[in-house]
C-alpha cells in the first residue's frame, strides 16, 4: 500500500481524497495555487505546496510544477480527483516515467475513451449499440449535409474530444446545420485544442444513465448499478439519483452486463464510468466513457456501501477486488444535488465572494461533500460548485423528502447559490413522478434551450 499520496487537485474531490487517505493511514500532500491559499485541503493535508498562481493553466494544469511538488514530498502516487489532469494520458505516463503511481485508468485507456469518434468505431466492434453517426470526423458542410441527410434531422454537432456540453449543437435543418458546423468547432478548439467534430442522429427527450464500473489489474470488472444524470443544463449535470426510476431489475442486468463488455474491451482499469443514452423504446445507446471517478459518485456509494476512492487507491496499489458482482447489492435510494454559487434568477450567473455564513444540514441520511466554510472565499477562477447534498433513504420518495429538509436547512451568505432552484425541482410534480427527461430543465424554466 502507498505511504504517502499527492492530490493534483482543488475543492471537494481533494477534501473527499484526503479523508479516505486519513482512514487508510496513508499520508497526504495537497497542491494549490495563490487563490487557494486558504482552501480547506492545504489545512487537512499533511503537507501542502503551492504550484502557482490562480489560472488553472499555471497551476492545476501546470505538469512540471505537480510533478516537481511530488518528487520534493516524495509521494508514491498521484490522485487526479476529476477535472483538470484527470482525463491526460500525456500527465499519467510521466507519472509513471517518475516512478510515481497514477491512481485511476491507463494512458491508453484515456486516449482510447478520450476520442468520441475512436470510442463509438470500438464499441461497433464488439457489438454495442450506438447512435446511429457519421463514421468520420466532418470537415466541411457538404459533408455535414450529406451526412446529415442520411441520419435524417434532428442531428447533433459534438466535438470528438468533447465534454461537458462543449461544442455540441442540435439542428433540425441544412441552415441550421451550416450554421452551426464552424461555431461548434471553433468552440472544440477553443475548449480542448481539438476542432474535430462529428454528428449523431439526436434522441429526443432521452434519459442520461451511466454505470459506475472497477476494475483491478487481474480481469476483474463488475458494475455498480446505474446513475440517472438525467437532470442538465446546457448539458451539465445537475441533480443525479440511484437507482434509476426507469431502470427494472431486468434492465439494470443488461446494461451492467453492457458496462462491464465496454470495460473488457479496451482492457480498462481502475474506476470509470460507461455513458449510455436511454430512449422511450428502452434501448440504451453507449455515449462516452469517463476514465475517471465522477462528481456524483457518492450515490454509488451510498446504495452499495463501497467506498469508491478506496478501492481506486487499492487497485492502484496492485490489490485485487474484494467482492465480485452477485456480491453487489442495490439497497434503498439515493439523490445529490450540486449546489453551486450561481443565482438562479439572473440566468445561473456565477456568484463569488466571500462567504460570511456557511451551515451546512445533518441528521439522519444526509452527507456533504463540500471545501466550503465560514469565512471562505468562492474564487472566479474555478467551478463555481460550493457543495454537494447526498440523501439517502429506503425509497426514493424518501431520500426525496430527506433532501427537501436537507436543502431547507442549507445557509450560504450573502452570496447567491443554486439552492432555490434546487427546492423547487425537489417539490416539481414530474419529478416526484420520476417523469422526466434531459429537456427538463429548460421546460421547468421555460427557456426553451
């Protein structure tokens, strides 16, 4: 096992890899930059080192300087968290160059999931279901045209080495679509040095399902039941449950099973996440792989009761799965909703600042996941997610009403949080019916984007 491990990360993910490390006796090493001087992580960790100033790109991206933190605290290996270098095959292999273990999938893994276009062409080999695409990146709008008229309209424009709703555009016409080709991918570039994008027939009003899958270095893979992301904005996340109301005991055997095929196919390790699309016809369409642990892997965690940062750490360390599938067993429900400090009535604006009061909720079924605290200040520089709200209960209509109460009693001030907006999702008819689908947001506020 590791003795001392370096968290090449910020905020929450660093707070929540830090306390695993602490139960696993295992020292820590927090990096930060000047504007995370008085982050949480530096005063839990056991050493902290400062890699540069506040741009993630000088920073939290800055390879040398991580790297050069590990080597002058002398850490065994490096835990990505998720963002930032989490996803970089290129950061992975000098990890390994330096003799320093990176937690989570290989290089290869990465490069191979990394690139939409070479994932969707793998996963047609081996017999999962795809959106119906170009087999091509486009490069022009005759091409985009003449594909588009194949898959016939709705079509999405998605940059191949995309994420997080970047570069992406529905069309439902050749105007549209022309329109639209040059925006998507200078954004691609803008986003991920890549301008290459292909198109997808677009599922209407989908449900965003995605399985929470292990694997160790001996061929041992098992899922971990599904997560319903179904709640989005612009194509960020914003509420997440498990088990899925839509998904039966049936269907959630099918598209585990279909987890872990994705996972044998590109000899994955470590913690991922397979993405599928789930139309009204229950056919699961695969979308992407995460070679990553996930913002919402807390709802794993807490209805199958395996501690998800763990067992990255141990598989990393070269120990094998301590359960196999029929040993993983869905038990009650559980919510997160991402509170961020945005406000809701001017668009979801970010709102940083200094934050004066900070009262997070307890009692029974409830845990946050958060770096925030009195007196802290939410920077401009980063993700404006201040905290996560787990609930858990027997049903979902209990882990509902814990989260009801949950978010009642959440302060934050005098900054603007997302909080109201997430009450009112909580009391939403079509969501306590479980009704809805990845337009629902923009139906609830009726923007119509």
């Amino acid at each position: 096992m590791f003795s001392k491990i370096l968290i090449a990360n910020r905020g929450e993910i660093a707070v929540r890899i830090i306390r695993a490390c602490k139960e696993m006796d295992i020292k820590t090493v927090a990096v930060y930059s000047e504007a995370d001087a008085d982050s949480l992580s530096t005063r839990m960790a056991d050493e902290a080192v400062c890699i540069g100033p506040a741009q993630s790109s000088e920073s939290y991206l800055n390879i040398p300087a991580i790297i050069s933190a590990a080597e002058i605290t002398d850490v065994d290996a490096i835990h990505p968290g998720y963002g930032f270098l989490a996803e970089n095959a290129h950061f992975a292999e000098i990890c390994e160059s330096c003799d320093i273990t990176f937690i989570g999938p290989t290089p290869e893994n990465m490069r191979m999931m990394g690139d939409k276009m070479t994932a969707r062409l793998a996963m047609q080999k081996v017999g999962i279901p795809v959106i119906p695409g170009s087999q091509s990146i486009i490069k022009t709008k005759e091409e985009a045209v003449k594909t588009a008229k194949r898959l016939k309209y709705p079509v999405i424009i998605k940059a191949s080495a995309g994420g997080g709703g970047k570069g992406m555009r529905v069309c439902h016409n050749d105007v549209r679509l022309i329109s639209s080709l040059i925006t998507a991918q200078q954004e691609a570039e803008a986003a991920f040095g890549n301008a290459d994008v292909y198109l997808e027939r677009y599922i209407e009003r989908p449900r965003h399902i995605e399985v929470q899958i292990l694997a160790d270095k001996y061929g041992h893979i098992v899922s971990l039941g599904e997560r319903d992301c179904t709640i989005q904005r612009r194509h960020q996340k914003l509420i997440e449950e498990s088990p899925s109301s839509v998904i039966d005991s049936k269907l959630r055997k099918k598209v585990g099973d279909m987890a872990v095929k994705v996972a044998k196919a590109c000899n994955y390790l470590n913690a991922g996440t397979v993405e599928f699309l789930f139309d009204r016809h229950e056919n699961f369409y695969f979308l992407e792989v995460n070679t990553r642990i996930q913002v919402e892997h807390p709802i794993t965690e807490m209805v199958t009761g395996i501690d998800l940062i763990k067992e990255q750490i141990k598989i990393a360390s070269g120990m094998k799965l301590g359960f196999k599938q029929d040993d993983i067993k869905i038990k009650g429900a559980a919510i997160e909703c991402r509170v961020n400090a945005e406000d809701p009535e001017k668009n979801f604006m970010p709102c940083p600042g200094k934050v004066e009061m900070f009262l997070v909720p307890g009692g029974p079924g409830v845990r946050v996941d958060s770096h925030v605290y009195a007196g802290y200040t939410v920077s401009s520089y980063y993700d404006s997610m201040i905290a996560k709200v787990i609930c858990y209960g027997n049903s979902r209509h209990e882990a509902i009403k814990i989260m009801q109460r949950a978010l009642d009693e959440f302060r934050a001030a005098p900054i603007k949080t997302t909080i109201p907006f997430l009450k009112h999702v909580m009391g939403d008819t079509l969501f306590l019916k479980g009704d809805f689908a990845t337009d629902y947001v923009e139906k609830l506020l009726g923007t119509g984007e």
